[in-house]
C-alpha cells in the first residue's frame, strides 16, 4: 500500500478552511500531475491519482502520495506549501478501499 498524507480542510485551531471548494480546486491544478501511463484520451477531466479530494469524518480533504516527492517535486513542494502558508492540519494516513458486500 502507497504511502499518503492527508491535507484536512481544518487550521491548526479546528477552523474549517474556506472556500468550501477549496480541496476540489487544489486537486484541479494538480490534476495534470500523473504517473506515466495513467493518461489515456480524457486523462484531463480526472484528477491525478497522486493528489485526490476526499471527505474525512465529514471534513474536506486531499489525499497526497508521498511517491509524488520522487515524480515531480515541485508539485509536492505546492501542495506541501499550500497547506503550511494556509495553517492545515496535515496528518500521515492511508486511504482505504471502501469496504464490499
């Protein structure tokens, strides 16, 4: 299993972040951030699967493999950057697949 840290939509006094789209457009101006082969003729109307908007205990999100360091490190650094200059709780986690049956 990859190795990710979360992006919360939360400062570090337990304010929700604003805009409320604000994960959703984080993960748009990453989108065009993806591993070799993961393309394909609509690759733009997705998001990259290294950086991705997810809701956390009811909180807005972004989930960002720690692989994207290696691939592109200018991207890390952004994203790593948005959420110090923006005051986020960052936390070291996983995402799990949702569960079936």
């Amino acid at each position: 299993m990859d190795s990710e840290f979360f992006i919360l939509g939360l400062t570090a006094e337990g304010k929700q972040f604003r805009p409320s789209d604000w994960a959703e457009r984080l993960c748009g101006v990453m989108a065009c951030v993806a591993p070799a082969g993961s393309g394909g003729p609509h690759a733009h109307l997705g998001y990259s699967s290294m950086v991705t908007p997810t809701v956390v205990n009811g909180v807005k999100a972004v989930v960002v493999n720690h692989k994207l360091r290696e691939m592109q490190p200018m991207a890390y650094n952004f994203v790593v950057e948005f959420a110090k200059d923006n005051n986020l709780q960052v936390v070291d986690a996983c995402l799990l697949p949702d569960a079936k049956g």
